[in-house]
C-alpha cells in the first residue's frame, strides 16, 4: 500500500507554528489561573458522589479517599 503523498508546500512554517504553540500554551496558563481564581472565591455548592464531591457552580472536585 502506497503512502499517500505530502507536499513540501505547507502554509506556515516551522517557526511560525512554533510561535502559534508558544502563544496558546500562554493562553492556556492565563485561563487555568482564571479557573483558579474563581474556584477559589466560589461559594460552593456540591453535590456529593462516591470518593468525591463536585460543585455544580465551578466544578471543583475534592477527592475524599481516606
């Protein structure tokens, strides 16, 4: 079976790409301490499950495992 070919020809470069994962890696950083933050100041309302229970507001899960 004949591998399906693949252009030299790509729209971006190496370094460009490289840049794009930087750039989204540093957004994902500033939305896990956004999170953070609002998981921390919520005022939670959990809903309790076997081993865990998780606020329906903000999703925060604490494990209870003893």
């Amino acid at each position: 079976m004949a591998q399906p070919f693949i252009s030299n020809h790509s729209p971006h470069t190496v370094s460009e790409l490289k840049e794009e994962i930087k750039r989204l890696k540093e957004n994902i950083q500033m939305l896990e301490l956004e999170i953070q933050h609002i998981q921390k100041n919520c005022k939670h309302v959990f809903l309790e499950e076997q081993g865990f229970r998780k606020c329906m507001k903000c999703h925060k899960i604490d494990v209870y495992y003893y």
